[in-house]
C-alpha cells in the first residue's frame, strides 16, 4: 500500500531514530586501551574521542604521570564534543576486556634518521610490553603503530600467538593519504577524488602500482593525455619522492609527527568498532598474497569488526611486482 506524504514523515523519522539507535549499540561499550601516551599515542585517544566510536579509551605508559596528564586534558576536550568518552589511565587489566589494544610505544626518529633507525629501541620497549600481554587472554583486536611498524607488527604477532587477522599495523595508510595529498597538490585538486595505494614497507622503500591509480575515477595517465598543461606535473618519480620525504619534512620542522598517525588510527579502529567492511591499507602477514609469504607488509586489505577480512590482490605489473618484491626484501632483513 502506497503511504501518503504524512504516513511518509512517520515512517523516514521511525526508520532515522532506528538506524541511530543501531549506531549508538554497535559503539556501546566500545573499549580501546592504548600503550604508549606519547605524542603518537595521545593523538590517537584524542582522534578516537572527536570521531566518538567508543566509549572507553585508556591510556597505559611507563610514564604514569605523563599518561594521567594526557587523559585529564583529552577528558576536558570532551566536554566541547558531542560524544561522551570517558578518557582514564589504568594498568594491563584493562586489556582482559578491551575491545582493541593499540600499541604506539617506542622511541621517536630524529631528523636523519629512517624508521628502521629506530628498531633496536623499539623492541626493547615491544618485549616489557609482551611480558604483560603474554599474562592475559586477549579478546580482541591489536593494532600497532609504533616503528618499525611492519617489523613491530610481526614481533608482536607472533608474542601474542594470535591468527593475523587480530593483529596488524597501519602500514602504509599514512603513506597512502601522503601520496594522495601529493597527487592532490601537484594538480590543484582535492585528494578525495585521487584513488590509490601505497604498498610495502611503512618507509623509504615502499612503492606506488601507479597502475591502478585514478583521478576523478580516471586513470591518471588518461588525464595526463588529455590535459597535460594541468597534469603534466604528476610524474611518478616525483610523487613518490614527496610520499617518502613528506614525514621527514615533518620532523625536521616540528620534532615529531602526530596528527596524521592519530587519525589513521582511529580511521582504521572505526572501521573495526563499526564494523564497515572497508577496505585500508594495513601491514598484514602475508602468507602467499603478492607472492610474499612470512612478511607483514603493506597491503589493501577488507577490514570489520573481527579484524583482517579479507586481503585485496591488486594486479601488479612485472615492475612494480619487481618494486614491491624489493619492498618485502627490506623488511625481513630487519626482522629479528
């Protein structure tokens, strides 16, 4: 039966207020405890607690006062937004019932130094933390940041025992926004309507399949021949080189990057908590995927809310197969 304009406003108002309610029950009770308050891990909680998709987020580092400081400042903040997170401290416990673990300790890189520079250091910081977790029946989902974040996302991997489904690392997400906001700025456009990914190592040696990039749905090198004098800047040399350079030019300027990982964070932990089903990029262990295996790399991959759904197989060409292949090789000579 057809509804006239008035049952019409009953039934989208009834249908709105549902699908509201079906939000706030999938963030329900949504808890995120986050190791490591720096300046990375205290942007991610307050990344999380603007976008509001859960309700809980602990902060947990060596530096207790540092971390109660962090929580009390993001808690003010909260009471601007239209979400209610409660933001605390607390100690490993909380990770028994934690919907998600984010682990972003470690040492920052220094101006000169590469991701890998940091390793060493990094892992020191991985195995006090796995002293604990080793402890706890951890329910679910772990994501680290902290660099080297392929090599730190299969140490932790394999500390834990868990499938890679539960854990994995943000990868090359960063780069991948980098390389679309190059793309974006090169041609004068918006860098929603660039897509394309970033593969391989979370570092110097990652690579672009240039090969399933679009502009405006487009190929980009369709672009390119249709109107030179506006794209004829977007040479591939030349995006990469910005993508790579993009988070050292940060650091040389500022010390330390953070706004952008906090958002690729929470971007990545709504797509869990919402369970969306989206595809990210997230450095995943490979287990024959692109013809890696034994690796976690950079990959697009299908993410919900039991983690690593499924990992997308973009077709490469022989050379960036060659490119990624090199990418891989990088990564498991640095891993311990």
């Amino acid at each position: 039966m057809e509804l006239v304009s008035g049952q019409k406003y009953l039934y989208y108002c009834g249908l709105e207020k549902l699908i509201r309610r079906e939000e706030a029950s999938m963030s329900s009770g949504r808890k995120i405890v986050i190791i490591g308050a720096g300046h990375v891990g205290s942007h991610c909680a307050y990344a999380l607690a603007i976008q509001g998709i859960c309700e809980e987020i602990i902060l947990l580092d060596i530096d207790q006062v540092k971390a109660e400081s962090h929580a009390m400042d993001i808690a003010d903040s909260v009471c601007f937004l239209g979400s209610s997170v409660t933001v605390r401290t607390g100690d490993y416990e909380d990770c028994k019932d934690a919907d998600m673990i984010v682990i972003s300790a470690g040492v920052p890189r220094l101006p000169g130094q590469t991701r890998l520079d940091t390793l060493g250091a990094s892992l020191e910081c991985m195995k006090e933390i796995l002293t604990h977790l080793e402890k706890i029946e951890i329910p679910g989902i772990i994501i680290t940041i902290s660099n080297p974040a392929d090599i730190i996302a299969d140490y932790i991997r394999k500390g834990t025992g868990l499938p890679r489904s539960r854990v994995f690392g943000t990868g090359t997400s960063l780069d991948t926004a980098r390389m679309r906001r190059t793309v974006g700025d090169l041609c004068g456009i918006d860098p929603h309507s660039v897509v394309g990914f970033v593969l391989g190592e979370h570092g110097d040696s990652s690579m672009i399949p240039f090969s399933h990039l679009t502009i405006f749905g487009k190929d980009y090198r369709e672009l390119k021949a249709e109107n030179p004098q506006r794209y004829g800047g977007l040479l591939e040399e030349r995006i990469l080189e910005r993508t790579h350079l993009r988070g050292m030019d940060i650091i040389n300027g500022k010390g330390s990057t953070e706004f952008g990982i906090g958002y690729a964070l929470a971007d990545m932990a709504k797509a869990v908590l919402m369970n969306e089903h989206r595809t990210l990029p997230a450095s995943v262990l490979l287990e024959g995927e692109y013809g890696q295996k034994g690796v976690h790399a950079g990959v697009p991959c299908v993410i919900g809310r039991d983690g690593i759904e499924q990992i997308i197989e973009l077709k490469l060409t022989k050379e960036e197969q060659r490119l990624f292949d090199s990418s891989c090789e990088v990564i498991r000579q640095y891993m311990p």
